[in-house]
C-alpha cells in the first residue's frame, strides 16, 4: 500500500468518526426517534464514505505492482 493509500485509510477513518459522532449528536435530539434517525442518516453517509475510500484506493494502486502480478501469476491481488 502505498503512501496515498494510506492518506485515503487514514482520512476515511477520520470522517467515519465524525460522521458517527454527528449522526448520534442529532440523533440524540430526536430523543424516542434516536434509532430511526440513526440508521437513515449514518448508514448512507458512512456506505457513501466507505466506497468513495474504496474506489480511491483502487485508483491508486502501484502500476508497478499491477505489472509484476501480470509477469508473475503466483501473485494474486
């Protein structure tokens, strides 16, 4: 993984937190509604989160490593 696969793990962890934090602040607010709230708000921000982290991190493999899984198919992504 590299240095920019990191940043994206890193921000990603970082903005799931908040959104968390933010979703349970609000929700909280709602008082009997706290659940409902919860998982109509976190559950599509965090999924939006989770693929966009996923998809960034596929765009920036290693073409380096792409190569030697091509030359070498012992190596398997």
């Amino acid at each position: 993984m590299n240095l920019r696969q990191r940043a994206v793990v890193v921000v990603m962890d970082i903005l799931l937190l908040a959104e968390l934090m933010v979703c349970m602040y609000l929700g909280q607010q709602q008082g009997d509604g706290l659940t409902v709230f919860f998982l109509k708000t976190y559950l599509p921000i965090g999924t939006l989160t989770l693929l966009s982290a996923w998809c960034l991190i596929r765009q920036w493999r290693d073409p380096v490593s792409l190569c030697d899984a091509d030359r070498n198919p012992e190596i398997s992504m």
